[in-house]
C-alpha cells in the first residue's frame, strides 16, 4: 500500500502502517483514524484530501496491527525516502512517532518533538499526534490543530 495523492502535493502526511481497513482497500488512512485524518485536512485545512499525498512508514499490514520491527521498517523506509524525493513537498506532517523517530532519526518523545523545529533532509517535518491517538485521546486534538496550523503556514510560503 504505498500511499495517494496529488503528484505535486506540498504536504505530506505520513503514518505508520497500512491497519485492517487500509490494508483490505489498498489506501491510506480509510478507518476510523482515517476519517479524522480527512476532517483534519478537508475541515480544518480547508483543503482537498486529494491535494495533499497520504503516505505510511511501512507499506505492509504488519500482522495484528502491532508496530513494525526494525527490520520491516528497514525493508520500507528507502521506499518512502524515494517518494519523498520525488514529491519533494514544502513540508511533511509526521503522525505519530513511528512516523518522526524514523524521519528525523530520534526517539524522543512526541511531547519534546511536538512544537520543535525538525527537517528531512531540507524539508521541514512537523511532528503531530497520529489521529488514532486524538481518538483515544480526544484533548489532544487542540495541540493537533497548532501544529496543523504551522504545517498550513509553512505550505503558505512562496
Ligand atoms: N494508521 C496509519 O498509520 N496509517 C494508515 O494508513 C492507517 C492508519
């Protein structure tokens, strides 16, 4: 399931890993953390799904939705790097820390990572919570929409 999306998109989300729902339809982010991902982008963005470029760390369900070993996010991550190359958007939203631990190289908390200021390669990275733990953790979503509104800023840019 390697991702969608605009082709010249200038935000890219990226998650974790293709889920059960992902994983049967062969697109990103169409559960139930998907559709907050989409309200986040059509309501709170005021944008097209389709004008952004959804992508996921690993590209395989990993069996009973545990998270990813190192050795499959190994055998992904060049994958990613690649269409990231390609895209080369104006910033990458990072849902969740799967998604920033292996973009910026760290495993700092998603607390210290959240609000900081984080590149790939050149393209600025915005560290945000996954939307199915804004699910699980409905409070979080005011600090979802700060960062949303710096991902919107930094896309502003000419
Ligand atoms: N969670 C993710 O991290 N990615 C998806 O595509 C769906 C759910």
């Amino acid at each position: 399931m390697p991702g969608e999306g605009a082709p010249r998109a200038d935000v890219v989300f990226v998650g974790e890993g293709p889920g059960a729902d992902e994983d049967a339809s062969g697109r990103p982010f169409v559960g139930k953390a998907g559709r907050l991902l989409t309200d986040i982008i059509t309501k709170g963005m005021q944008r097209e799904r389709e004008s952004v470029f959804i992508a996921n760390v690993v590209k395989c369900r990993p069996p009973g939705n545990r998270n990813p070993t190192p050795d499959e996010t190994a055998a992904c991550i060049g994958y990613l790097h690649r269409q990231l190359e390609i895209l080369s958007p104006k910033v990458v939203c990072a849902l969740g820390k799967v998604s920033a631990h292996h973009l910026l190289g760290t495993d700092l908390s998603m607390t210290r990572l959240r609000g900081g200021s984080h590149a790939w390669r050149s393209i600025p990275v915005v560290p945000t919570w996954h939307p199915a733990y804004l699910l699980r953790n409905p409070g979080a979503k005011r600090q979802t929409w700060e960062d949303i509104q710096r991902v919107m800023e930094i896309a502003a840019r000419p």
